[in-house]
C-alpha cells in the first residue's frame, strides 16, 4: 500500500496495491507495520463501525475531543463517496480548510485521518456501504459535531442531487460556535 499526505497535515490517502487474476482481487486493506512506519505514529484500531447511505447522504462534520482523540481509517466496501477532512484544530496553519477525496470501492482506496480531524462524507453512488476502523470507542461526552452547511467551512457538497443531512448534523453549531465555546481541539 502507498500512503500519500494530503493537503492537510495529519492526514493520509491510502492508494492500494490490488493483485488481480480471473477470480477477482485481493488487497491488503491494513497493514499496522507499514502504516505506522510511513506516517510516524502508531494507529491502532478498536472499535469497527459501518453505515450504508443512499444518494446524496451527509454524515459529519463529526469529531472527537476526547484527550486521545480519535484516529479514522475510511473505506468504501461498496459504492462512491466524497470524503471530507476538515482541519478544526485551533492552533493548526491550515485551521478551517478542507480537502474533499473521492472514495470508491472500485478503486479500493482509504483515507487515514490523525486524532484530532474532523470528518464527514457525502455518498455519491446510489448506495454506499463505508467502514471506519477507529482509535478510540464512542464516547457520547467527547463526540462532537459542526454544521454541514458551516458559512466558514464553506464545503462543496455535490448538488447533482438532493442533499440529505440527519436532524442532528443540521441543528450542530458552526465552526466559530465550538472554537468560542472551546469544544475544538488545539493540535
């Protein structure tokens, strides 16, 4: 596997190696080793969660502020999704930016996002079945969330169909709400 680092540090776009003959593929879809040799920390998954979505879902922005934060390795296992990471980490240079990734099963590629990431997805195929191996296990008290539709992010959602955002997402603060209200993380 080939880990590239995205625009935004402390992430990384994982680019497969696929062995192909006439019964169909196989990948590595982790590898621990290689993982944390290329980006200098160790991820260690221990909570596994998985969600289907139809066309045009947002789930996110979601993040941690738990003290360990929370590491996310995101696949697609089937479908296309535009993978969104969103740096909100205060003291960060690149604070406020995102980077949008497409995701496909086809392709097999992944996105590992460091601790203190946020994150969010839109399914673009008709369905989308995503898995995300995480570093720390749901803690309702640390799980934190900011508005799809921020005015600071500014994210670009795909408008080639209905956007579809969970009540909960649609009614989370702003950016600026959780950075006066100090429910970001610093770095």
């Amino acid at each position: 596997m080939k880990l590239s680092k995205t625009t935004i540090e402390g992430a990384w776009l994982i680019e497969p190696v696929r062995h192909t003959d006439e019964r169909g593929w196989f990948q590595e879809w982790f590898k621990k080793s290689e993982v944390d040799r290329q980006i200098g920390f160790s991820f260690e998954p221990v909570q596994l969660n998985i969600s289907h979505s139809q066309q045009g879902v947002v789930r996110g922005i979601h993040y941690s502020i738990a003290p360990q934060g929370q590491a996310k390795l995101v696949t697609v296992m089937s479908g296309e999704i535009d993978d969104y990471i969103i740096d909100i980490r205060s003291a960060s240079p690149t604070f406020g930016q995102w980077e949008r990734v497409r995701l496909s099963s086809d392709i097999g590629n992944s996105v590992l996002l460091g601790p203190n990431l946020a994150h969010a997805f839109q399914c673009v195929s008709e369905v989308a079945t995503v898995c995300y191996a995480v570093s720390a296990e749901f803690n309702s008290d640390a799980e934190k969330a900011i508005n799809p539709l921020c005015p600071t992010l500014k994210i670009e959602w795909c408008k080639d169909f209905p956007i579809l955002i969970s009540p909960k997402d649609s009614a989370a603060p702003t950016l600026n709400a959780q950075k006066t209200s100090q429910l970001l993380p610093k770095l």
